[in-house]
C-alpha cells in the first residue's frame, strides 16, 4: 500500500536580524505552531516539519540544500513572517530542485483594532514580506504554488493538501522504473512517444523487456503458491462452479493465477512501479494478462495497454496522488458512444484490464473467449463502475513538449445488464456536454487511453503539471471550443 506519511514537507519561515531577538523568537514560535497545526491535520496527507527560521542568505541556502538531499523531502513551503529581504534567497533558490509552495498568511487572523502599535505591525509584515518574496521568485521564472489565506482557513487547507498530494506523485516519478513487455501496438501512434525525453523530464525511466525473460518466471511459479491465489480469488470474488476448484474450466483461472505470481514476481525484483504489455507479443504465455493487470493495478503499480508506458505512468502518479483517498485509479480507455440525443454517454472500458478498485459491488470472475491475440480464453473481473464525479487524464507527446489533457465527467450508474459484454465498465458524461467535451478533446489531441480517477480533481493534476512544468490542458464546466482552441493556438506559440 501506498503511505504517504512517510513523507515530509519542510515549513521554512523568512526574517532577519533587524527586529532584534525577542521579535526572532516570536517569529520562530508562530512558525511552530503554524508547522505542527499542518502535521496534525486530517487532511494534510504528509509530515509536515518546523525547520528553524531563516534569517540570513547562508541559513536560506543551507535549509534548501538540505531539502534537495533529504530522501523523504518532496517539496518545502515558505513563510515570510516578517519582512526578509528577497535577495537573501537568491542563492538558495537558485539550487532547489524540490516542488515550493508559497503561503501567503499572517499569524493572527484578526486585526487586534484596540491593541495595535508598531511592535505589532514589525512582527506581522506577511502582507508584504511575502510580495518582497513573491518578487524574486518570479524573477527568478521559479514556478510554485501560492495558497493565500489565514492558515488555519479550511479552504488553504485543502490548497495545501492537493499541493501535496501532487508533490508526492512527483516525488515517486523520480528514479522510477517502467517495464514494457513487448512493444507499442502496431501503427499506433499515441501511445508511441519519446522516452529519452520523458526520462529527461519525468525522471523515470521506461525499457522493453523480452516476453520469454517474463514467461521463464511465470513457469517457476510453484504449485502451491497458485492454489493459495487461487483461493483468495476464490474468497475475493463471485465465480461459478466451473471455474472453481475441480471445475470444468478450472484450468483457465490456474493459468491467470500463475500469470500474477510471475508477473509480480517480476516487477517486485526489478523495483518496477508499472508496466505495459500487447496483445501482439504474448509469445509463450497461455492467455492475456487480464485479472494479474488488474489486481496488480489494485495493489499500487502503474498499467496501460498495448504498449502505452506514458499512461501506465501517469496512473501510478494517480494512484500516489489519491493514496487514502476514497474511490480509485485506473486505465481506461474510451470505448464506444451513446448517441441518445436526450442521454448521451461514453461507455469506458477495455479488453480485460480495469481496476477493480473502481468496482461498485463484488466483482465477478469470468472466462470468456478474446478475439484478439490468438491464445486461450483469459480470467478477468466484470463489473459496473459507480456513478459520480470523475475525471480522465492523458499524457501526451506533441514532439517538442508533452500535454497533461484532463476532461471532468460525471460517471452514471449502468441501468442495463449488459449480459453479453464479459468485461468491467463505466458510463459517463463529459463535461460540459458530450459534443463539446469530445470535440475539444480531439482537438487537443487526447489518446483513447487514459488514467480514470474517481477521487482526483482538476487541481490536483493542475499542481503536478506545473510541478512537472508542462502544458496543461483542461476541459470542464465552463469550455466553449472556440475559447477552448484559442488556447491551444496560444500554447503553440508559448511553447515555441
């Protein structure tokens, strides 16, 4: 499982020595007690820790070289209690390799109208300490995030809390490793992509290993060690008679098992944080990974289809991201349409490998037949996915940047039974209607494979992209496709 509090992020508050040590002292307590209010936070979903107030350029460079080095760092927010004169930073910024954010607030929340003098005013220069602040960093073209309010305000909480859930998906991109079985799907070209450039950029790494290298591990799966999956398949989900223990199709569900084993035998001793495999290069393996992808997905890896590593990435990021949180992230992919003038929907699906952390309800176990790939019948979960807001995300390569594309929907609850479709699905609704949210995503260039969240917003993945510092694209309640292509002509010119 994913735990997020085993990261931290640095509370560094700005002064100087020119108020004199009894104002440092008050300044070095406020800070404390605005750092352990953060720490002890419900939504706050990491440590948060009181490093001791910086007063000179040496002290600021130091801190923040300390927190490029600190492996359980993912980024620091700052404070200017006081007024810290901004080129004192300039050096400490100039190495700091960590996600910042900016708080913009003051120790009191009030005013003290009958009490304020200027012992009070030289202790609470927030209002434009953090505007000295705010100066450098923006001529330095640093990219942060700035949450403005008083700090114990509900609604910088929840800044905070989104910033640091993003910095955490980023923290766990960095060094990460990507297995790709097999190549891309032929002629594909969205799921293609530049790794080099990615590796740049991201900071993980993504290579092709040999299907036979995977089969080999697969095969020393041990007898026993499948029949104590199989019963927790057994345990875990609906099956028929037939698929059980002695049944007639048994055989089909120990060959899925052994598939999990060795698979995750594989990604656990290589260090792998996801993966991606093809229908086109399963030379040696019985059936499609269908239930290993998804129960390995469930368990915290990364996955995407046919090749595509850039999505198999971005729903490990996801999963970081949301870790706590209720509802999942998964792979999807956007299937086919519902053109009902008066209902129209997406059904997302794909082969075999959703989720089943989205699941609404037990998940049933089924074999059925796959008219791609030319192998056995492959095991897979079959569920509907619970209805509410949602949103689906894609990481695109343009050739000289890459695109985060985020589309908010509303999924709806499945009123059919769909009794002849044998793979998990979900039904939605593009904001800001299905012409619009469609029409906007093609002109953006979105893929057909996509990270699926149930508990992500748009700010989350707005934070991470600018943490990342790529463009990002996002479609919602207010789009409107001329806006909306206007923005993307711009963004070309920007980028170029």
């Amino acid at each position: 499982m994913i735990n997020l509090k085993t990261f931290e992020v640095w509370f560094i508050t700005g002064t100087q020595h020119l108020y004199g040590e009894e104002t440092l002292k008050q300044v070095a307590s406020h800070a404390q007690q605005v750092a352990d209010f953060f720490n002890k936070h419900d939504k706050i979903p990491v440590a948060v820790v009181y490093k001791p107030i910086v007063k000179t350029p040496e002290e600021i460079f130091e801190t923040l070289l300390q927190a490029n080095t600190a492996k359980n760092c993912i980024g620091v927010i700052t404070w200017m209690h006081t007024f810290s004169p901004a080129k004192m930073w300039i050096r400490g910024l100039n190495i700091l390799q960590k996600p910042l954010l900016h708080l913009h607030t003051q120790f009191n929340r009030d005013i003290p109208w009958n009490d304020i003098d200027m012992d009070f005013m030289n202790l609470n220069q927030s209002a434009h300490g953090d505007r000295e602040f705010g100066f450098i960093v923006t001529r330095m073209r640093k990219d942060r995030k700035v949450a403005v309010g008083h700090w114990q305000d509900e609604g910088v909480i929840d800044q905070i809390n989104t910033w640091c859930r993003a910095a955490a998906g980023w923290n766990d991109w960095q060094g990460a490793k990507f297995a790709r079985f097999g190549d891309n799907m032929r002629y594909v070209a969205v799921t293609e992509g530049d790794k080099v450039e990615a590796e740049m950029k991201f900071g993980f790494s993504v290579n092709t290993y040999g299907i036979g290298d995977l089969v080999d591990i697969i095969n020393s799966s041990s007898d026993q060690a499948v029949k104590e999956l199989i019963a927790e398949y057994e345990e875990s989900y609906d099956m028929a008679a037939e698929l059980r223990t002695g049944g007639a199709k048994h055989q089909a569900v120990y060959d899925a098992a052994k598939i999990e084993i060795g698979l995750h035998r594989f990604l656990k001793d290589g260090n792998f944080k996801g993966f991606s495999d093809t229908f086109e290069d399963l030379h040696g393996m019985v059936q499609l990974p269908g239930i290993a992808a998804q129960r390995l997905m469930a368990a915290g890896y990364g996955f995407a289809g046919e090749g595509d590593w850039k999505t198999a990435a971005l729903v490990r990021a996801c999963k970081v991201m949301g870790a706590g949180l209720d509802g999942g992230n998964a792979f999807m992919e956007d299937y086919t349409y519902h053109f009902d003038p008066t209902n129209e929907m997406v059904l997302g699906s794909h082969m075999l490998e959703i989720d089943a952390s989205l699941a609404k309800g037990r998940p049933k176990l089924e074999v059925h037949p796959l008219g791609i790939g030319g192998k056995a019948d492959p095991a897979r979960l079959v569920f509907n996915v619970a209805g509410g807001d949602a949103l689906n995300a894609s990481l695109i390569d343009m050739g000289n940047r890459f695109r985060l594309l985020v589309n908010e929907v509303k999924a709806v609850e499945a009123k059919h039974d769909l009794p002849k479709l044998p793979v998990a699905r979900v039904l939605w609704k593009p904001l800001p209607d299905m012409k619009t949210g469609c029409a906007a995503w093609i002109y953006a260039g979105g893929a057909h494979h996509t990270a699926y969240s149930q508990n992500l917003t748009t700010a989350h993945l707005l934070d991470f992209a600018n943490i990342a510092d790529v463009e990002f694209v996002s479609i919602g309640e207010d789009t409107k496709i001329d806006q909306f292509r206007n923005e993307l002509h711009w963004n070309e010119v920007y980028y170029k």
